[in-house]
C-alpha cells in the first residue's frame, strides 16, 4: 500500500486545562447561524467602510468614479455587454466596418456573467460600472474568511483577514482603471488547492483510511477544485498564469514533503484544467484567426518590459502613497507619505511607472511577509500551514521581482504576461493568513482572561490594518486637516470628474441630435488599442489614447471610426485617410458614407487648426452645420452635404 508519509508536522496546540463544570453543548442551529451570523457582520463591515470611506451617500453612481486610462477601454465592454449581451463585437465602433475584439481578446468571462446579470436588473451601463467594482469588496471579503475558515481559524481572524484582504491596496489603488485585475476575489480559492495539495489533500484522489490514495472523479474535493479551475481561467490571463505557476510549485512541495506522485499529478490536473478552459476561452479568436488571418500587432509584447513591470520587494513593505500621516492639532509627528516620496525619486531606475504604486501589502501583511521570507531560509523546522506558505511567497518572489525567473520565462518563452509586479496580490493573501493564523494559534493557548481578548485583539488589528492601508482619500470625516493635500480630497476628485462628464455628455447630446443615426470619423488618427497618447508639437494638450471612445459611451445610434482594431484592412484604411492633404481627406471622408468629423483639438497645433479650418470652410460651404465646444476642445462638422447624389438628387447615406 501506498502511503503518505508525513514530514512536515502539524502545528502542535497544548490541551486546555481541564474546568469543573463543563459547558453546557451549543444547539445544532446555533451552531449553523453562528458562522452565518459571522459572515454577515463582515459583510455589513466592509459596506460600511466603503459608504463612510468613499462617502457613496455623496457619489453620482451616474458618472463612472474615474474617467481616464483604462476606463476607457473596459468600459465600453461593459456597455455593450449590458446593452447586446455581449463585449466581441460592436457595431457602434470601428466604422465603416464593425469593432471586433478577436485581435485583443478580453476573456474575463466570469467577470462579464456578473456583470449582465447586473445589468438585467440595472439599466444605465455606467451605474452597472460602478456597482460591479464597489461590489468586489464584499465578494472578496467573504470568500477570503471562507478560506481562512476552512483551515480552521477562527471567526474574528477570518474575518479581519477577509476585510483587510478586500481593503488592499492594490484594490483600489487600481480601482476601476484597471478594473478587472481589482476584482481579484477568485484567488483565495485558487489558493486553498494550491495548499490543500502542499497539505496532501489531494482533488482527482480519494485517501482511503488505509492512508492509500486512490483515483476519484466525483468526490466533492474534486468537484469543488474543477469548478475553481473554470472560474480561476475565467477570472483573467494574469491570475490564470500566477495560479498556474504557484500550482506547480504548491505540487513540488507537496512531492517533497508526500514523497508519493500522486501530489504532482493533482496539481498538473488542475493546471491543465485552467489551461484548457483558457483555451475554450480562445476559440473565437482561433476560428476567427483561421478566416481572417493572423494579426499580432494589438498584442505585441516586448521581453524586455518585464523589468519595466517587475516586482520590487522594497515596493511591497514601504507605505502606500499618500499615506494617513500621524498628525497633532497643525503638526505632523509621523511623514509616512514622505516615506514613499523618498523612494518615488525621478532619477531612480524604472520610476516613476504607475505599476509601481500598486504593490504596497500595507503594515500587517508586510510583517506576514518579511516572517515568511525569514522562515525559507532559517535553519528551522518545517511545520504546516508555514512550510507551504513560506514556500510559495518565496517562489512567487522569486518570479516576480525585477531580474528574477519571470524575466527568464518572458525571454526564452514567451513576452505576453510582462506586469510580474500583480503577483504581489497573491503575496498578500499568503502574508495575510501567516498572520492571522499566528495571531489566532496564540490565542488558543491561552486561558482565562487571556484568552477573552481574542475579540478585541482582531477588532484592533482591523482596525489599525484598515487605517494604514488606505490613503488620504479615504474617511475624509475622520481625517485631521493637512494643507499639502488641498484640493485633493474624495469629493473635489469627484466634482472635477463630473463636471468634466456632464460637459462631455451634453456635447454629444447635441451631435446626436443633429445626426441620429450617423456615422463621425474621428480625427486625428489615433490607433486602437493601446496607443501612445498623440500630441503634436505646441499643442495646447494631450489626446489620451482611448479619449475618442467618450462619443460611444454618450450616444446611443451615432457610430464612431475609433476603435477598429489596428492591423486590420479597415484601420490601415482610416490612417491613410487621415494623412491625405486636408481637402482629399474630406472628400474620401464623405464618399466613405461618414455623416460627421469629430476632431478633437486638444492634441492638434493651433496653427494645424487654423490651416484645416481653412482648407475644408470653402467646401462645407459658410451654413454647414457644426457643434464648437472650446472649453472641451471638440468640434464636429456636418458632412452630409457633401455625401454623394443618387439619379434623383437624394443623399447617398451608410
């Protein structure tokens, strides 16, 4: 027989002291509603501090929280996956043919089933938006005190260990501009297989009392790891690569410590699982690459922006970027936001990049983690859960950081997965519960007062972790005034956003009041996606590489030339347009079927301006319609004049 021999110790807890009276057992139901009970209170909690932390009673859930960078590239997803049912294609983008992703596959699947159901209930896209993100706190929080519980730790550190886990940093730090990496609530599940197989706990095997394992396909450990398998490649490309990788080093402990190969093929399982489900999940890309050939330029990566994008452990312990600072009436005792201004140097190599300030773990995780970096290398014995934990903090270490096996694997491999810093999101999760369990086991060797402090404890351990892991924005009710962050706050962030959004919407509002139903060429010529920002010399501003998506999100039958994917014959057909002499390019503009030109002003030399204006005035003639926003920086001409004639002398119109 077969047996798995066991080398890493369990944590031993000394018997508590015998009483004289023993307690009366508990009810079976209170023993259900308890737990119940339990994950309420952590839910209520986590609401709470997300309605007092952001003051929601303030918030325009009408206007998205953030409007710049990749807001503008989700949400639009989002719209059409609320609007059509689905992200893949859209008529409404990439005119005169139609936007399709297949090129730049988005294969959050899991993330956009929630989202429609959302939206079944929700109509106005940006409302399912903002719902969605403040969602993933309390998602995250209850699966991570699920986890925590179900290797045995106690109500109130499971709990505190969900919430700080919801609160990272790195949550909302990334906030919705990078809005499905902050909805990272899969992952303590994808690590509790990953330490149930360093623990022996095998899926796809039954242990039998004999200690023997045997194949089982229809157990419930199985069944729980296939359906974590689906939802972990449904939930991202870079948390299905990070949980594959911590998945073979979760089997290679397991091997190690087990010394049987079954450990092994368990953890391949599941990472074929993964793989397989990522690769259903590319089968319209595949099927369309078959019909249309092959198009890597919107997915083009380069080996060498995985140390641009690496992991720095100093990034991890250091304080997050405008940090609460410890203040007394006008004077502050503590500069922990000047901590991080230090580091944030111009000349220090690979700053400043906005990956960078995303890593921070926050006090009680960075203690979690520095404890379990010391554990992989001391000469101490290796005992459960801290030789797995330490195991794969080490090796997701050791992959992540800048120079390390990440840059290998992006060199001699492949260059897709280059961002190795967002494994620092599963450092958190293993840092986390190496304290909580710490703190938790203590308390169970405790007896008579001593042991009454668990409660307390925890409550303070929360929140002290929530206080030092959210910055200036947050509690601003609670916050001691600091001149240096004038202007900054949570609600003039948010008035500038949406005084910005309501200027926007009513100017397109007009557009299509003028041309329901048309078609705009969007001008200056501006790549999609993933662009550089474009911006010609003395311009008076900047066009942000997805600003010219704003006209879909605030129209609902106008479509728009921005967004066809570049690489593709109707991409190659609207830069060449746009680099033609101004009058030629209007004229193809028009003979195309486009009923308006959008251009936007910003990024376009004022002298550039003028000449444009000049050449296309005569031909649109002095009573052509047009909508002039200055104070935007947008113009629209009415181009149906110039649209082609049929025999009859109607308009030709697309």
């Amino acid at each position: 027989m077969n047996r798995l021999p066991l080398t890493v110790e369990p944590a031993r807890i000394p018997p508590r002291p015998s009483v004289a009276v023993p307690a009366p057992p508990r009810s079976p139901w209170r023993l259900r509603l308890q737990p119940l009970a339990g994950y309420g209170c952590a839910v209520m909690l986590t609401c709470g501090l997300l309605f007092f932390g952001l003051r929601l009673d303030r918030a325009d859930f009408s206007v998205p929280f953030q409007y710049e960078h990749d807001v503008l590239l989700i949400l639009p997803f989002v719209k059409a996956t609320v609007e059509r049912g689905s992200h893949w294609r859209n008529e409404r983008l990439g005119a005169p043919g139609i936007q399709e992703l297949h090129d730049f596959p988005v294969i959050d699947h899991l993330h956009f089933g929630i989202i429609w159901l959302i939206g079944q209930v929700i109509a106005d896209p940006v409302v399912v938006f903002n719902v969605f993100y403040l969602l993933t706190y309390p998602i995250t929080t209850v699966i991570t005190m699920f986890v925590f519980r179900s290797f045995g730790l106690s109500l109130p550190a499971a709990g505190v260990g969900g919430v700080l886990y919801a609160f990272q940093p790195y949550h909302y730090l990334r906030g919705e501009i990078h809005y499905f990496l902050s909805a990272y609530y899969i992952i303590p599940l994808t690590m509790m297989v990953a330490l149930w197989i360093c623990q022996g706990r095998l899926p796809f095997f039954r242990r039998m009392d004999t200690g023997e394992y045997r194949f089982a396909l229809w157990n419930r450990d199985t069944l729980t790891a296939v359906l974590i398998a689906v939802a972990t490649a449904s939930a991202g490309a870079y948390y299905a690569f990070f949980a594959c990788l911590l998945l073979c080093c979760a089997a290679v402990i397991g091997w190690v410590t087990g010394k049987t190969w079954r450990v092994p093929v368990a953890g391949g399982l599941m990472v074929a699982g993964i793989a397989l489900v990522g690769l259903a999940h590319h089968i319209p890309t595949m099927v369309y690459h078959l019909q249309r050939g092959t198009n890597v330029l919107p997915t083009q990566r380069w080996p060498e922006e995985a140390e641009m994008y690496g992991l720095k452990i100093i990034q991890l312990v250091l304080p997050v970027a405008d940090h609460n600072n410890i203040r007394f009436g006008q004077q502050t005792l503590v500069n922990l936001s000047g901590i991080r201004q230090r580091y944030a140097s111009p000349i220090r190599p690979l700053m400043p990049y906005i990956e960078t300030e995303f890593d921070p773990l926050g006090a009680i995780a960075a203690l979690g983690f520095v404890g379990l970096l010391a554990y992989s290398v001391l000469p101490v014995r290796r005992v459960w859960p801290w030789a797995p934990l330490a195991g794969l903090t080490l090796c997701a270490t050791l992959f992540g950081t800048v120079g390390g096996f990440g840059d290998l694997f992006n060199f001699f491999i492949s260059p897709q997965v280059r961002c190795h810093n967002r494994i620092s999101i599963y450092i958190a999760f293993l840092s986390l519960l190496a304290v909580c369990w710490l703190a938790d086991r203590f308390f169970d060797t405790r007896t008579g007062w001593a042991a009454r402090c668990r409660w307390p404890f925890f409550f303070l351990l929360g929140v002290f972790g929530i206080w030092d892991q959210t910055d200036y924005h947050w509690f601003p009710q609670l916050r001691t005034a600091d001149p240096s962050y004038a202007g900054q706050g949570i609600d003039d962030i948010r008035e500038r956003i949406t005084q910005q959004y309501r200027k926007e919407q009513q100017f397109y509002a007009a557009v299509e009041a003028l041309m329901p139903g048309g078609m705009v060429y969007c001008y200056p010529y501006i790549p999609y996606p993933e662009a550089l920002p474009y911006r010609e010399p003395g311009s008076p501003g900047t066009i942000a590489n997805y600003d010219m998506v704003k006209g879909y999100l605030h129209t609902q039958s106008v479509r728009w030339s921005f967004g066809t994917m570049r690489g593709r014959p109707n991409d190659e057909w609207l830069r060449t347009v746009a680099e033609r002499p101004a009058r030629e390019m209007l004229h193809q503009v028009a003979l195309a079927g486009f009923t308006g030109l959008l251009i936007d002003r910003r990024g376009i030399h004022p002298q550039h301006q003028s000449q444009l204006m000049r050449e296309w005035n005569p031909i649109l003639g002095p009573d052509s319609p047009r909508i002039v926003n200055d104070e935007i920086g947008f113009t629209v001409l009415d181009l149906r004049g110039l649209m082609p004639k049929h025999a009859d002398g109607h308009r030709l119109s697309r």
